[in-house]
C-alpha cells in the first residue's frame, strides 16, 4: 500500500492478486478502480503470488512481488505507464512469505518458508542481492521500522528475531511466545518535537492550579515518552500479542 505524491486529491494504492497464478492488480481507493493489471514474468512458471509490496521509489511506481517459487520480482512503472519487469532473482528454495521495502533505504528484504533472509535492489543502482542463511527455517513475516535501521523477523520456532537493515546481521532474539510466531509490527519513529508532542506540553502548561498543572505535566511526559518508544509488537498461534521495547 503506498500514498500517490502530489494528487489533488488523496488515493491510496494497493497491490493484490489477481485472478490468474502470478497476476498483481494495483486498486486505487477510495474509488476502487483497478488502475493496472501486472502479469507474471514471461517464460517462467512462479506458482502463486505469495507475497508483494508497492511504493514510490525515485519518482517512480516500484512493485516487489515474492512468489510460491521462490521468486522475488521487482516491477517498475515508467512514464508512458508501462509496467516492466526489472529484477528477477530466486533466492528462495521455498514460497516467499512476506516482503517489505524501503525507498529511503532503496532496498526491499524478503523472508520464506527457508531459513533464507534476502535483501533486493529496489533500482539498477541501489546494489546487488545479498542472502543471509539464519538457519531457522519458517520466518513467517517480515517488517522493517520506519527509520530503516532495523527489520524484525516472525519465526515458526517461537521466536522474534531483530537485525540490522544495513549489514543483516542479527541483532536480537525475543523469546515468550510458546507457540510459532506468525506477525510482526513496528510503531513509527517520532522525532524531536513532533506536532503531537508540542500540543501535548501546551496543553499541561495551560493547566489552572498548580497540582492540576503538575498532574498533567506528568501525563504529557508518559504520552511524550511512550510515543518516542521503539515499540515492536508480536502476534503468535498461542493467541497472545507481546510487546516489545528494542532498541
């Protein structure tokens, strides 16, 4: 899902699958108009469309399309509206199972039903593939933090795993869950002095008595800190939902 930069009017762009093995729509909302039609590679038979992502990268329309082959495909849309297919590589063994990208980054990572984490180019000129063997096979999804410093990891085995976005290397292993864990979500990352937060201390600072003034004080500080909180949060089969303060 990504937002249309510069519209008159808001639209949102979402990317499904259609009908056909491999096939991406893209649907506009709030009209709910079908604005494209991706079909699936040429000559190569990729199963179903498992996962996919889509954002705007150097001004241009970019889909990542991870597949049950294992196939990871970036598609690009240029000016006259054509849809191209510009990277085409099988770092996975097994079905993708979920992808995520970052244009400030200008790479998308992608985890399977393997043991495999894979980093995609998100232009000819952002790099090349890089794979990582985690050795723990079933990384159900995968999420990157909105600062794209860090990317979090859902595994079959129980655990959340955290690593860097910048050399993959994995940082942390977060364990509770007693059962796969199958979602993962980072909240964004709120700067300094965000409107939220300056709102928040007018509004203590407007207070009338000084006890009322200093209760409210302290409610805005716990608002201001638990907004500037790296929060992560796990969803699992055990039907618990962990919440997790990293980094």
């Amino acid at each position: 899902m990504c937002h249309t930069p510069g519209a008159t009017s808001p639209e949102i762009l979402i990317a499904t699958p259609g009908l056909q093995d491999g096939m991406i729509n893209i649907i506009s909302l709030p009209a709910e108009d079908r604005v494209a039609t991706i079909p699936p590679p040429k000559d190569l038979h990729t199963g179903m469309l498992m996962a996919v992502a889509i954002d705007h990268v150097q001004g241009e329309l970019v889909v990542l399309a991870g597949y049950e082959t294992g196939h990871v495909a970036r598609w690009q849309q240029n000016s006259s509206k054509h849809w191209s297919c510009t990277y085409l590589e099988k770092p996975h063994s097994q079905p993708v199972l979920s992808l995520s990208l970052s244009p400030m980054l200008g790479f998308g990572f992608s985890s399977s039903a393997d043991a495999i984490v894979a980093r995609h180019p998100l232009a000819d000129t952002s790099g090349e593939t890089k794979t990582v063997q985690t050795k723990h096979a079933g990384q159900q999804s995968l999420t990157l933090r909105s600062d794209g410093k860090i990317f979090a990891t859902a595994g079959w085995d129980d655990r959340v795993r955290v690593y860097s976005a910048k050399t993959m290397k994995e940082l942390a292993v977060l364990k509770w869950h007693k059962e796969g864990v199958y979602a993962v979500a980072f909240a964004p990352i709120l700067g300094e002095g965000s409107q939220d937060e300056a709102a928040g201390s007018e509004a203590a600072d407007d207070g009338g008595a000084e006890g009322v003034r200093n209760e409210m004080t302290v409610s805005a500080r716990r608002t201001e800190k638990a907004k500037r909180t790296h929060w992560l949060a796990a969803g699992s089969k055990d039907g618990k939902v962990s919440l997790w303060e990293v980094y």
